[in-house]
C-alpha cells in the first residue's frame, strides 16, 4: 500500500489514469461532497470487506481510497 497526496491525485485524475477511487466515509458524507465518479463504501458498515471484494475484483488494478472531503 502506498500513501498518495492530493496533488498525485488530482494529476491522475487530469491524465484520465485507470483507477478505482473509493470513498470510505458515511452515506450521509457521501451524499453532501465527494470527488466526481467515486464510489461509496462506508468503512463502518458491516458489509464493508464484501461490498469491496465486489467491486474490487482484479487485483492488479489501482484501487485509491479516501476519507476526507476534496474540498
């Protein structure tokens, strides 16, 4: 696992990069902001590991998570 910055993100999501970006924080969170075209699953759900493993499902693939606003 790496640690990425707001910057590498940003430079990723400018190149158009293949990746998956997931925001971990509540429903509710997600609901008021989050960065256009990621995916919510909140980490304190108990369905957290299954609802990841279904959409995370190649594991090469480059998988970002998040837990804070872009703001």
């Amino acid at each position: 696992m790496k640690k990425i910055g707001r910057k590498v993100l940003e430079d990723l999501i400018k190149k158009e990069s293949e990746f998956k970006l997931i925001n971990v924080l509540s429903r509710e969170s997600f609901g008021k902001v989050h960065i256009s075209g990621s995916i919510n699953i909140p980490f304190l759900e108990e369905d957290f590991a299954g609802r990841f493993a279904s959409r995370v499902v190649d594991q090469n693939e480059m998988v970002i998570v998040y837990c804070a606003s872009p703001s």
